[in-house]
C-alpha cells in the first residue's frame, strides 16, 4: 500500500485537476485515505492490523458517508490555503452527489493500487478472498521487516518494490498538484496555461 496520506491522494488527484468542476477534491483526498482508516479502526477489534473490509467493495460504499463527514469536517479543521488548493476551480458549494461520488472514486483507486502493492484480492470479502492474484514471483520475499503492528513480518518482495515506488510517486504528485493551479475542462477549447 502507498502510504495513506500524501501517496494514495497524489496518486488520484490528477484526476481531480483535470477535472475540477466535477470532481471534489477534499473529498477523493479523504476518500482516498478512507480504506485504511476503516480498517485501522478494526484493528481493536480484529487482533491484527492489515487489509480488511475497508479494502473491498461493501467497505467502499461504507466509506462514502463517514467520508463526506471527514470531508465536511476538514474543511473547518484544516487551514484555509491547503483546502482552497484542492478547491480550486470548484463550485462554490458542492453538491453532496458530487462529493459523495468523489469520495468513492477515491477510496475505489487505494484498492485498485493495494491490489498492487500487496497482491491480494479483497473486493468481494467476505464472499470471495484471493491472497495471490499474480504469479507466484510477484511474492517471491528476499527477506521480511518485523514491524510491531502485524503479526507476521512484512516480505521484501517484488510488491515491496511497487510499493516504494507508488508511494514516492504519490507523493511527489501529491505536493506537484497543490502547486500548479487545477486544468479547466470548460467548453471553450483547449486549456491554456496563465502567463506568468
């Protein structure tokens, strides 16, 4: 998995500035963040802390309303500049469709990129698990990490390498996107870059 926060929200919100009259970008930030926060606060629950049902498709639309809540309450928490940043070129009052819809987009592309990273197939837990989705060298591990919050020993294996690279990737187009102003998808021709 890249990591939650900025890697899976850069990995998205070029979407978001391609289209910024129809997609809400506070809102695919936070749904983009919503798969691992569900299953985070499973963990108490489940013993373990890993993939769960906020990795698949009822997770997903579990996500949407708790997400338009984080959304909403992001908006009065954090400072100004960095939500207006992923506002911009908005309406000035979003709808709940809108952001509801955003919300899923962007708890829909952390699962497709898990997939990757961790080559498992959660999507329709509970009725269908498949722990290896690729081939069998895609989970060949050179070596594992202990870390103290899983039971077993994080594998150093091809997906390990996936992972690095989406999550420097994210995150380097997490900060890219915040500082270019969003593209306009108006009707009136091509987008043309402001004249600095």
């Amino acid at each position: 998995m890249p990591l939650a926060f900025p890697s899976h929200q850069g990995l998205i919100l070029p979407i978001r500035r391609r289209f910024p009259e129809r997609i809400d970008g506070v809102a695919l930030c936070v749904g983009a963040a919503m798969p691992d926060l569900v299953d985070a606060l499973a963990w108490p629950m489940r013993g373990e802390l890993g993939q769960w049902l906020g990795h698949s498709l009822l997770g997903v639309v579990g996500c949407v309303p708790a997400g338009l809540a984080l959304a909403w309450l992001a908006r009065r928490a954090i400072p100004g500049k960095a939500v207006s940043l992923l506002d911009e070129g908005a309406p000035a009052f979003p709808g709940c469709a809108r952001a509801g819809l955003s919300v899923a987009m962007g708890a829909l592309s952390h699962v497709a990129l898990d997939l990757i990273t961790h080559g498992n197939f959660l999507l329709f837990w509970p009725w269908y698990r498949d722990d290896h989705a690729f081939p069998a060298w895609w989970y060949h591990a050179w070596g594992s990490i202990p870390l103290p919050v899983y039971r077993e020993p994080y594998p150093l294996a091809p997906h390990t390498i996936a992972w690095i690279t989406l999550t420097i990737l994210g995150a380097v187009l997490f900060v890219r996107c915040l500082r270019k102003p969003c593209r306009r998808s108006g009707r009136d021709g091509p987008f043309t870059p402001p004249l600095r």
